[in-house]
C-alpha cells in the first residue's frame, strides 16, 4: 500500500491529466485537536471515479464522502523534514489532546492512562531523553499511517475555492473530507519516516541492553518497549 511504485501505479490508470494551478491543502490527522501541515497540490481531471471517493470508518462503520480531485504531481520531491516537523510539533506540544485522540475507541481507559504514566517519567541524560522522544515519535508517526488526513476544516473553504471542478455549494457539504489520492501519497511519506525512525529506536535500544550500565537504565529500555508496542499493535490493526 505504502510503496512509490503503488502510487504510480494509481495515478497511471485513473489520471487522465493535470491542470497547472498548484493549490496549498492544508491536512491533519485530528481536526480541532491536531495541527495540520501545508501541501502543495494540484488539481487533476480524473479517468474514471476510483479517486473521487473517500472511505473513512468511524467506530467501525464505513463511511463513504466525495473526494476532491488533489494530488502531488512530484512526490519524490517532498522533503522528509516537512513530515517529521509535524510528528514532532504533536509530541511536543500536542500530546494530551494526541492521547485522547490516539485511544478514543479503545473500551478500557488503560492504554491512556499508561501513556500519560510513561511521558512523565523522569529521565536521567541526553541520550534517554532523545530515544524515548524518538519512540514517542514512533507511536505518532504510526497512528498517522493507519488513519485517514483530512482537510483542515477551517480553511477547507479557501482551499477548495481554488479548484476548477469545485463549487461554494458542494465545498462545504460534507464535513471532514479527504482527498483521496493525497492521502495516499502523504502515508506513503509517513511510512518512509516510520521506518527511519524505527531503524533510529531499535538501534538504540539495541546499544543500551549491550551496555555495561544496563542496571542504570533498565527503566528507559523498558520505556521504549512499551512504545514500540504500542506502535506494533496499532500497525497491525491497520494491516
């Protein structure tokens, strides 16, 4: 699903061409709760209907909106930093609201409230603080693949004034709408700094429990186990 061949694949056969406007949508995982990222994107004249339709699941219920026509023309040219700002702007300054929004369908209150336990543990040096930030990053970066990027609301209006094939009337009927395409290519962008970060935290991990001081950072290893869990377990709910 996550792989640049796929997306080429999808724009080759529903792609009849694209217009030159470039259009700024702005996306986020979580409305009100989460800020969202600017993306430069452009209108496209579809072949069929396969991009035109967006399906979300809301409590286990499938849901079925209109997907307006907006994808990157040039996804190779996208910088991974632009994606890890937005992974880092949530943990730094969002994770509260990330919490509530991470497990809002969990039944039992004990993910949360584990997760609120485990960002306020005390750190001892440097190296501890970057590997459990990097294994924060790691749960935010995974929810944000398995869950759709919607157009930012309060500024879905201006964005999709801009679109040919768009009017004011059928722009704001439907709220929390998705491009579907765009999604797509921004998982796939996700997904490449998931696995960087990853790589990042397993090699780390691997470092402290070769470590002679093993017995002075049991805690942290056990930290970011806990995180790597949590991220493993939502991966595999979205697979």
């Amino acid at each position: 699903m996550h792989s640049e061949q796929t997306l080429m694949n999808l724009v080759k056969q529903h792609i009849r061409e694209w217009c030159p406007e470039d259009i700024t949508v702005w996306m986020t995982c979580g409305q009100s709760t989460m800020p969202s990222i600017p993306i430069r994107v452009s209108e496209f004249v579809p072949e069929d209907e396969a991009l035109l339709m967006q399906i979300q699941y809301k409590e286990g219920t499938e849901i079925r909106k209109r997907s307006p026509a907006l994808g990157i023309q040039q996804i190779g040219l996208l910088e991974r930093s632009t994606f890890s700002k937005y992974v880092s702007d949530i943990v730094d300054h969002h994770l509260d609201a990330f919490n509530r929004l991470c497990w809002a369908d969990e039944e039992h209150d004990f993910p949360p409230n584990l997760f609120a336990l485990l960002v306020t543990a005390p750190l001892r040096d440097g190296n501890e603080t970057y590997l459990v930030r990097e294994s924060l990053r790691l749960v935010v970066v995974t929810f944000i693949m398995g869950h759709t990027l919607t157009i930012d609301e309060g500024k879905k209006a201006e964005t999709l004034s801009h679109m040919r094939s768009y009017n004011s009337q059928n722009a704001n009927a439907e709220d929390y709408i998705s491009s579907r395409l765009t999604n797509r290519q921004l998982k796939y962008c996700f997904s490449d700094l998931q696995q960087s970060i990853l790589a990042n935290v397993l090699g780390g991990l691997q470092k402290m429990l070769d470590s002679s001081r093993l017995h002075e950072s049991w805690l942290v290893a056990f930290i970011i186990v806990l995180y790597i869990s949590m991220a493993q377990e939502d991966y595999q709910q979205t697979i």
